[in-house]
C-alpha cells in the first residue's frame, strides 16, 4: 500500500479580481449583503480552479465548484471494468458504511469515468442503481476525454486503454477538503481503510 500526502501542483492561474474605485460613497448607501460562501476564496491549490465541466449520473451539467462545502472523496472508473473497478467500488462502500453519519453528512462520494464516450449519464445511473448507489451521497461524472486526462493528472492517477473495451488504470481514493485541497490519498485494493476514514473524519466540523 502506498500513502500519499503532498500538494496538488498549481495547475491554472486564478485570474485577479477586479479593483473597485476609491470614490467615498454617501452615508446612507446600502452595502449589498454577501453569502459567506462568496467571500471565501478558493485556494490555489484547490480542484476547484480547474474550468472543466462535466456531467452527472442524473444528467446535470456541473463544475468542480459546484462541489465546495462538502469532504470529497474521489475515485476513477469506468463502468464496463470487470477487473480493479468492482474491488474499488466495494472498497468505497465500505468506507461510507465505517465512516460516522456526523461525517457523512459533510462528504461526497465522487466516482468520475475514465471512459467517457461509453459512460454516458444513463450507464452511469445504472451502474449507480447497480451497486446500491443511488443517492444524493454519491456522485457519478462523465467529461470530456480532454477534462478527464487533465483531471486523472491532478489526482495522479495513470489509466491507458489496452484493448477496445478495457483500460490499465491507478486505483487510488482521494480525500479533499471543503475547498477542494487535497488532503489524503491512498493507493491499492482492499487494504487497510483505518487511515482513509480517519481522514474523512478529521475533516467533519
């Protein structure tokens, strides 16, 4: 089993906000209220820099960070695997059945498809069906191959097509913060999942 716990690289540069003028406004002006979500700023280290789009199980169009405010937890599979996936999925549901509700209620579990042109949102409803996966706990995305290749990148997960229907693919759980900062990873298959749920946990408010 191998551990990995180092930064993600700074993969895009966040574009500066714009300078307001310095004009002093009249007293009695009304400053527009923010959401505390709005005055956060995404890190520069986080997935959610990323201007991908994609595509879930349900047929939504999404971005990253549409994700912010919750722990994620975060696979690459494709549905017509019958080697690695079905373990890797497994070792998913395992992990959501140790980890405390308390802390469920603050995390996502992410499948994202390395085969996007065969995984389209319905193949991945049924999948999601399939392994008792059907619920707003868990996220099932499809994107561009482009998006997909730049994403696999991120979480360091190497995959290659080897034959029409298969690929060789990394097995790696990734956990991010609310803010999309990269805070554990964890390579094999049915290892020792004690240090992933840790990791959810300790991210739980």
């Amino acid at each position: 089993m191998k551990i990995f716990k180092y930064v993600l690289p700074v993969l895009l540069v966040v574009m500066g906000a714009c300078q307001g003028n310095n004009k002093e406004e009249e007293s009695t002006a009304v400053e527009p209220e923010v959401s505390q979500q709005e005055e956060q700023e995404i890190p520069e280290l986080s997935i959610y820099n990323l201007p991908s789009k994609w595509t879930t199980q349900n047929g939504k169009e999404i971005e990253l960070e549409d994700l912010q405010g919750k722990n994620l937890v975060m696979v690459m599979i494709y549905t017509t695997c019958t080697a690695s996936c079905p373990r890797l999925v497994a070792d998913m549901r395992n992990i959501h059945k140790k980890v405390s509700d308390q802390a469920n209620k603050q995390a996502t579990y992410v499948f994202v498809s390395i085969d996007p042109e065969t995984d389209t949102p319905e193949k991945l409803k049924a999948f999601a069906k399939e392994n008792e996966m059907d619920s707003e706990q868990y996220l099932f995305l499809r994107g561009t191959p482009e998006d997909t290749r730049e994403f696999s990148a991120v979480l360091a997960v190497s995959y290659k097509r080897i034959s029409p229907i298969d690929f060789s693919h990394s097995n790696i759980i990734s956990v991010f913060d609310k803010q999309g900062v990269l805070k554990y990873q964890k390579e094999g298959l049915g290892e020792d999942d004690r240090a992933t749920i840790k990791a959810i946990e300790d991210l739980a408010d």
